[in-house]
C-alpha cells in the first residue's frame, strides 16, 4: 500500500502467523468507492465464516503492530545466513537479486528460490527425499528446483536442519557438472496465446470428446491445461492445440509436474470440442 496501490490482498498466512486461509483486503477510497467494495465481497462470501479464522487474523494484526519489525528483520537474517550455508553445497545455486536482474529493494530474501540441476536431477526428486526421509518440507518444486520459504516461525535450528538434509541429499548424488532436466523451449512459445477459435465460455459448454494428448494437435481444446508450478495456462478452452504445446506438455508430464485443470490429470487424454458441434 506504501507503494501507492488502492487495494491489495495480503495472505497473513504465508509468511505471517494467521491459521491457513487467512487473508487480508487492504483498500484506501482515494479512487475506490469502499461501500461497494465491501457490497461486492460480502456476495462473494460465506455466510458461515470459520471464526478461528478471523480471531487469528486478528491476533496476527496485533502481534504484526508490536513485534512485527524485528520479527520481520530475523526473518530476513535467517533468509541471508541459509543462502550463504545452501550457496556452499556443492551442486547447489539459490537464486539472489543480482542473478534475477533485480535490484536489492524489489527482492524478497525469505524466499530461497534453490537450483538443483547441478546435481543431476529435479526438484521434484529432491522434494520428495527431503520430505520422506529427512521430515523437511518445502513450498514447492518444479524440474528446476525448489522454492523453501523463511518465516517469523523459522530459527536458525530449522535453517540448519534444511541445509543437512540437502547436504545429506547431495553428496550421495553421482552426476558431476549441471545437467539440465529441462528440453531448452522457448517459454514464450508455450505460454503465448494460441489461434482463438471459440471463446473459453462457447468451447467449455460445447459437446466434447476425449482423445489422446499425442493425437490432439489441430483440435481445438474444450479444458484448462494448467501445469503447476508455475500456475500458467498452456491451453484454454476454445483454442486450437499446436505440436509445440503437446510436445511442453508432453515433457512435464513425463518429469512429474501436476497438471491442473484437465478431467484427465495424467493427461493421457485432452478433452477436445467435437467437430460436429
């Protein structure tokens, strides 16, 4: 909100200390009518709220309001020291300002964003080790690697307890040197935009038929295809389906990425708008 936006929702159970589900709208009337932005998220609410929810919510607001700033500040050295200790295992980069080309100001520290590729495997592989036989568990993982979050609960006990484990995890791999697990792609090629043939409404209601994913280039898609992460929309309903997106999609199946979206979540088959209709 110091930044100047009129509304923003901040989820105080991310990185703050509210029960999971607990979310915050912040909203200033300097362009917003606020009575009918209170109107419009009262019909889009429960009439049952979870009131454990909201006693927390508010029991995060105060502790925010008289420790939050030094809170915050451990949470920040805590991001700072597991950066430095994960950066000396071998295999291992985690991602800082620089390397993402940003400047220190718009980088959140808290948030170990860790390649493991130079290890000779995925981060779904190093996810499910550090989970299943270390009890270390991550926010989430991708081909790459995987994303670990430093929080107001964390201490340097835990910060220790993640870098064993992947330490542990590391020296029993074999590969030297950075192999990709990744078949080079151009990002923007699967994430742009195909040819719009109905709109997502015309081709989610149209009759539809299953077929397989492999033999679906040219059909025009009748689902969301949502690989996660990273959470973006490879295929729309009412798009024509390209060999280049069957071929991403082809991939991340095969490397363990959940798919969201399709009634086929394994993506053996897509469900495409029937040509007679």
């Amino acid at each position: 909100m110091a930044s100047g936006a009129d509304v923003a929702v901040t989820s105080a159970h991310k990185l703050l200390s509210s029960l999971s589900q607990g979310a915050v709208l912040n909203a200033r009337g300097l362009r917003l009518d606020l009575g009918r932005l209170a109107a419009t998220v009262r019909m889009g609410q429960t009439t049952s709220p979870l009131v454990p929810i909201l006693a927390s919510l508010d029991a995060c607001r105060r502790q925010m309001v008289l420790e939050g700033e030094w809170m915050l500040e451990r949470a920040l050295e805590l991001g700072a020291y597991a950066r430095l200790r994960l950066e000396a295992i071998p295999g291992v980069a985690v991602r800082d300002a620089e390397r993402l080309g940003l400047s220190s100001d718009r980088f959140d520290a808290t948030r170990l964003v860790i390649d493991v590729q130079g290890l000779g495997t995925t981060g779904f592989a190093v996810e499910r080790a550090l989970r299943d036989r270390f009890g270390v568990a991550v926010e989430m993982s991708d081909l790459i690697g995987l994303v670990c979050l430093v929080t107001i609960g964390d201490s340097r006990a835990r910060v220790d307890r993640l870098v064993t484990a992947l330490a542990s995890f590391a020296a029993e791999q074999e590969v030297p040197g950075v192999i990709s697990m990744v078949t080079p792609r151009s990002a923007g090629a699967v994430t742009a935009p195909g040819e719009q043939v109905f709109s997502p409404r015309e081709a989610f209601f149209a009759r539809t038929r299953a077929v397989p994913l492999a033999a679906a280039a040219g059909e025009v898609a009748a689902e969301l295809v949502v690989p996660y992460p990273p959470g973006i929309p490879v295929l729309v309903p009412g798009e024509r389906i390209s060999r280049t997106k069957i071929g991403y999609l082809t991939e991340v199946v095969r490397g363990g990425v959940s798919v969201r979206g399709p009634a086929d979540p394994r993506l053996v088959t897509v469900r495409v708008v029937d040509s007679g209709w």
